[in-house]
C-alpha cells in the first residue's frame, strides 16, 4: 500500500515523520530493524534516493543505527526516544492551542472545555 505524500512539502521529511509517530507508537520498537531501502522506496512508491535522505536524516536525530552490513535498526536509546515523544506532543499541543486562541478561546477555556470532554468520557 502507497504512503499519502503531500506535495507541498519535501516527501523525505514526510518519511521521517511517518516512520518518527511509528517509533512513537511502538510499531518499530528499539532495536528492532527497519525495512531495507529498497523495501521502503517500493511500499512508499518513491525513488531510494529519497527513502536513502530519509534514513541519513534518522540517523542525524539519534533515532536510527546503521549497522553496515546488517542494515538500520531502531536505537536502544529509550531517553532519545521519550525526548521525541516529548517534542512532538509539545508542538502538536503549541499548534492546538493556537488554532484554539484563532478561536477566541485562552488557555483556562480550553482545559474547561477538556475537562468537560473527559469527564463525558467517563460516564
């Protein structure tokens, strides 16, 4: 199955990203190795070279290892991997409270109106 790339932004990055939440997720859990290039540019329906930048720029994060001849594995660093998690939630949480105050609503109006969420939830 194709990824659904935007082509408004640079598909590489796109990659990162996806295979970045599946990291968060646990799809790819550390130390456990990522499909070859090859294998990844063919699911994606992209060129290798792209998948080949996306790798370099995991591997410039701390995320991926390569290892030269057995190919590139998730990282055993469980504080690089929770410091991403922590990144990701804070931006994802700065561009939810923006798109919130574009709303007219602050800070205490939106954790009311989460509160109230939750505790529907929970009946």
């Amino acid at each position: 199955m194709k990824w659904k790339l935007d082509t408004d932004r640079p598909i590489y990055l796109q990659i990162v990203e996806h295979i970045e939440k599946d990291i968060m997720k646990g799809k790819y859990p550390p130390h456990s190795q990522l499909p070859s290039v090859r294998a990844l540019a063919l699911a994606i329906g992209v060129n290798p070279n792209t998948v080949q930048r996306a790798m370099a720029e995991l591997e410039r994060k701390g995320l991926v290892v390569s290892q030269r001849t057995n190919g590139r594995f998730i990282t055993d660093d469980q504080e690089r991997i929770q410091q991403m998690k922590r990144e990701f939630a804070q931006a994802e949480i700065q561009t939810f409270l923006s798109h919130m105050a574009d709303l007219g609503l602050d800070t205490q109006a939106v954790i009311e109106a989460i509160q109230k969420v939750e505790g529907e939830k929970d009946e």
